[in-house]
C-alpha cells in the first residue's frame, strides 16, 4: 500500500526549499509542495463520468485519476450556474459575497482568489480556455482565454497581447497550449496550471474525432424523462429547459451545418446528415420526438466529454514522460452538475441532485490512497482554501469554505459539516428558473421558493429521484422545522439574511 503522508505532515513539510535540509535517520523525507494542475470543465455532470457510474460515458482518463487518486461522492456547488460557479472556486466565497450571482455580472478583479495567493507564495500560475467572468483574469503569470463562452471551431482566444484566432477545436487547442506553457515554465519552481474547458458547455458541438462515437447506438434513458411534475412547487413545470420543448434546430444540429473547414464538415455530415433526412421524412411527434431530441442530444454531449477526457490524458502522459507525476496534484471538476435528460431537463440551475453535484477527483500519489471514495459533504468554496493550505500560499480573507485538506489523510476528521447551503438567482431569462434557497444534508434537502411562497423536501435516502415533494406531509412537519431551523442558521453564518 502506498505511502500517505499524514495530515500533520501536509501542514508544515511543502516548503519548496525542504528538499535539502537534513533528514533525521529513519524519518520519512519531507514533501515538496505540490505542482498543481486543475481541469476544470464546464457543465460536466458526474453521472457523465463512468467512475462516477456512468452507463455510456467514454471518460477512460478521468476513470484513471479517480482509480489513482481521491473521488468526493458529496461535492455540491451553492449556485449552478457557469459564471457564479466559477467565481465560487477561485474566491472560496458564495454568490452573494462575491457579487457574482448571475451570469451577467462583472467579477471583480481585485478580491483574493487561490492563484493569487499561489502566485503570492512563489508559484508560477497559468490560465488558458475558458474564463467567462467578464473582468480580465488575476493572478496569472500567462492567461489565454475564450472571450465570453468561446467557440468550439477555430475558436478566439484573448490574453493581454490581445485576440487571435486559432484553428482546431477548442479541447485540443486549450490543452495544446497548457503543455506548450508546461515545456516552457521555469522548472525550478512550482507551478499552478489552470486548465479550463469550453466542453462540454452548449451546443455540444463534438470534435472531429469524436463524432463517430454512439453511432447507430440507443443510449439508456433516465427514469424520469417524462416527469410530470406531481408534487412538486410550480416552477418545474414552467422552466424553459426541456428536452421535448426548449432545445433549438441549432442545439440538435438540424438545418444549416455549423461551419467548419472541409476535413472536418465531411465527418459532421457523415454523422448528422442521414440522421437528419430521416427525420425530415417521417416527422416524429410526441413521446417519440421526445426521445429522438433525448438521443441526439445526450450522444453530443457525451462526444464533446470523450474530447475532454482525452485532453487529461494528454495531460497524465506529460506528467509521466517528465517525471512529475508524483510532484503533481491533479485535480478534476466542474463548475456545477448539468441535467442529461433526468425530468425532461437539459441545463442546471435546481438545486435538485443532478445541477447540484458536480464531480471533484484529486490525485496526487504518495499522499492520498488511490481509489478512496469519499461521502463527506464537501462545497465549491472549499477548493480555495484547500489550494492554498496545500501551496503553504497565504490564507484568503473572506473565504467561507473549509480546507479539504484533513480529508486527504489516512484518519477522516473527528467532526465535518452536516449540510451545505445553496441559493440560486438568475430569473426570468435565460430558462426561467425559479430563485430558490436550500439547505441539503447527507440524507435530506429542503427547498425554499420565496417568489411562490412555495416549499419542498425530499427524503433522498427513499426518494433519490426527488419526486415526492413532502413538504406539506403532517409525518415530516417537525423534520422540515428543524431543516429550516437550520437553513436560517446557514444563512446566518455565510451573512445572507435579507
């Protein structure tokens, strides 16, 4: 079994000059401070993720590092949407106390943020791909990155010198110049890489490589495709984010292809084309037209997620041909979970389990287990401050997580939080999507909808679906009290009482 450093030890023996001072006989040699290297994806759900228990997903590489390192079961964001989401990782803060509480608003470039602090502790920093906060990065020695959301072809990249366009796809591109930054970094000292994917955000438009992928294959619906709603408060049923309804001719690569160069628009229309006449000649409507949207749009997304995880690998055969796997933590997440189908849905947004959950794996070999799974609750404002912890960086005024770092021992913590605290904002547009507040623990999740004066709860231990809507049960009353008992305490606690 592989050697895992104490928690103790993760403290107080990263100092990047601790490699030549002498070691006591006997002892175990200090670490250095780890390299980092964060991917980072946009709307990857973790069901899309086969260690994450996946049926169709192709993520061969990401399976590697969950097989190698630490997968966290319970990771939840506290607002599923990209540009909060984002801001949330970088500051260790919720929405509200960072200002970022929709996708229009402006981060402000001046808050601590984890590559800050890195940089601050003498780590060389590094973003390229995707950034979407609208205020030019921070705390980065080289950024290059997609101007708003980015194109999946050819796509625009802007960094100080200013804006260029590059021709490939998007994943290749981005990872093209992560290892290209890697090969030319000072190697003498310890380095924050920050890969940020486009994919697979909308209109999940798939690299030529990956477009053969589910070909003539019928992917397993979700159970509640056809939810209808039953129980639950109003605004489920008046989102605009359906399946069946709300994704565009774009969105299903129908009509007009998108442009592409010629090696590549012939593998577009190799996979698209028959698909597409055959539509056009017997009109599907209905349950059937439905599930025609379903499969099209998940074999999409799926192709666009297979380009990401062969970017990780890409990026593990670096590490390994250059001898730093073992000096290098890995980490693997998304800004949030994504809908793939389950109760008619595409997008995020809800707090239900699918937009809440997003994946988190952390390799990092010599210091944590592989294949440890891990059920703590764990939110996106933990990552900063467990960044800088492990750096040995400065800590962030103002952050409101917790570092993961006890968790990346051998013994799990005494005592851990017991719920996480959620609130969503952006409405009416896009998707109208109700604002709503929560509180979710290991078993329960209570759901507050102030603008319908509405409630839900759900037993997530019998209801893992969150079809039963038990609010209003006599049984539950003194459990939904006490749940939002707790929600007010939460509110307290991260100052969000209005």
């Amino acid at each position: 079994m592989p050697y895992r450093a104490p928690v103790v030890l993760l403290l107080v023996a990263f100092g990047a000059a601790c490699h030549s001072a002498a070691v006591p006989q006997g002892e175990p040699a200090p670490r250095r401070r780890p390299n980092i290297v964060f991917v980072l994806a946009d709307d990857h759900a973790a069901h899309a993720i086969g260690a994450y228990g996946s049926r169709s997903a192709r993520t061969p590489s990401i399976d590697r590092l969950a097989a190698e390192g630490q997968r966290f079961t319970n990771a939840f964001c506290g607002n599923a949407i990209c540009a909060p989401a984002r801001a949330t990782l970088l500051t260790g803060r919720h929405s509200h106390a960072h200002g970022v509480v929709d996708n229009a608003a402006v981060f402000d470039p001046s808050l601590p943020t984890f590559p800050k602090a890195l940089q601050q502790a003498g780590y060389q920093t590094a973003l390229v791909g995707k950034w979407h906060l609208k205020s030019d990065p921070a705390g980065f020695g080289y950024w290059e990155v997609f101007p708003d959301q980015g194109q999946y072809y050819d796509p625009e990249l802007r960094s100080p010198a200013g804006t260029r366009k590059v021709e490939g796809y998007a994943s290749e591109v981005v990872t093209d110049l992560a290892l290209e930054w890697l090969e030319e970094r000072d190697p003498t000292q310890p380095f924050l890489l920050c890969l940020h994917h486009k994919a697979p955000h909308r209109s999940w438009e798939p690299g030529p490589k990956e477009l053969a992928l589910f070909r003539d294959e019928l992917l397993p619906e979700p159970e509640t495709l056809f939810d209808d709603y039953t129980t639950r408060s109003s605004g489920a049923a008046a989102q605009e984010m359906s399946v069946a309804r709300h994704l565009s001719d774009y969105d299903l690569k129908l009509g007009r292809p998108v442009p592409k160069r010629p090696a590549d628009l012939a593998e577009w229309r190799a996979t698209y084309d028959s698909e597409n006449a055959g539509l056009l000649a017997s009109p599907l409507e209905g349950a059937d037209r439905t599930r025609w949207n379903f499969q099209r749009y998940l074999k999409d997304y799926l192709r666009c997620v297979a380009g990401v995880d062969t970017s990780v690998g890409r990026v593990l055969e670096w590490l390994d041909s250059h001898g730093l796997a073992e000096d290098t933590l890995v980490i693997y997440a998304s800004d949030q979970g994504f809908f793939l189908g389950e109760h008619g849905w595409y997008d995020k947004r809800w707090m239900y389990e699918e937009a809440l959950r997003f994946p988190l794996i952390l390799r990092w070999p010599g210091v944590i287990e592989p294949g440890t799974v891990d059920g703590h609750l764990v939110s996106g404002i933990d990552l900063a401050p467990t960044l800088c912890e492990l750096a040995q960086a400065p800590a962030l005024p103002g952050t409101q997580g917790t570092s993961l770092a006890p968790l990346l021992g051998p013994t799990p913590p005494a005592t851990w939080r017991d719920a996480i605290y959620y609130r969503y904002f952006e409405y009416p547009e896009p998707h109208r999507v109700e604002p709503h507040f929560g509180v979710r623990t290991t078993s329960e999740k209570l759901i507050e909808f102030p603008r319908l004066s509405a409630t839900e709860f759900y037993d997530l231990a019998t209801d893992p679906h969150e079809l039963h809507n038990l609010a209003a049960s006599p049984e539950h009353s003194a459990r939904v009290a006490q749940l939002r008992q707790r929600l007010a305490e939460l509110r307290l606690q991260f100052d969000d009482v209005y």
